[in-house]
C-alpha cells in the first residue's frame, strides 16, 4: 500500500521520463502485492463454502473499479487538470489504507483477535 500510495503521490511531481518509469515500476510492485494479498484475506475471511462467491465479488468490484476510474478521473482532469486526478487517485488510496489499517484492523489476517 505504501508502495502505492507513494508512487501516485510523486508521479505529478515528476518532469522526466526516467523518474516517471520509476514511480510507474514502484506503482506496478505495490499493484502486484496487494492483488494477491486481497485473494488471500478474502479467501481467509471467507466461509469456505461461500469462497467462489466471495472471490466473484472481488473480480466484480475490480471491474467496476476499471470501468468508473477512466470516467471519474476523466471528469477531473477534464475540470480541474492533470495533477489533480492523481492527487485524488492517492486519496482514495490513502482512505484505504487508513480503513483496513486504522478502523478495521481486524481485516489483516495476523491482527485478528
């Protein structure tokens, strides 16, 4: 997460392409964990005869997320500018991270009671 939210917040800060390459790569590390990391806590959290279930609600919410993430993002870009989509991309980010780690802690496998 940390990976993530650090790459999206830097990449409107950043004038050259090799320094973007970076926070894209950065970006791409932090991506790659938490997919397969969000399978397994769902899985975890999950009774097992309603996995596929759970594990298809998960794909769904992707999906969603990739078809609404254009739209919105286009909508600030197009009112507001470039630098603020990503801005707002690290919020959500960030909102995130503070729900799963702050206010429901109990989300994480290992900081169950």
């Amino acid at each position: 997460m940390l990976a993530i939210i650090l790459a999206v917040g830097l990449i409107p800060s950043t004038a050259s392409v090799a320094g973007f390459t970076i926070l894209i790569s950065i970006f791409g590390l932090g991506f790659g964990m938490t997919q397969p990391l969000s399978m397994v806590m769902i899985s975890d959290l999950t009774n097992p005869a309603q996995s596929g279930l759970a594990m298809g609600l998960r794909f769904s919410s992707i999906m969603l997320a990739g078809l609404l993430s254009p739209i919105l993002l286009g909508f600030i870009i197009e009112t507001i500018g470039l630098s603020p989509a990503f801005y707002a991309a690290a919020l959500v980010v960030v909102l995130a991270g503070i729900r799963m780690f702050l206010i429901r802690p109990d989300l994480i496998p290992g900081r169950r009671l």
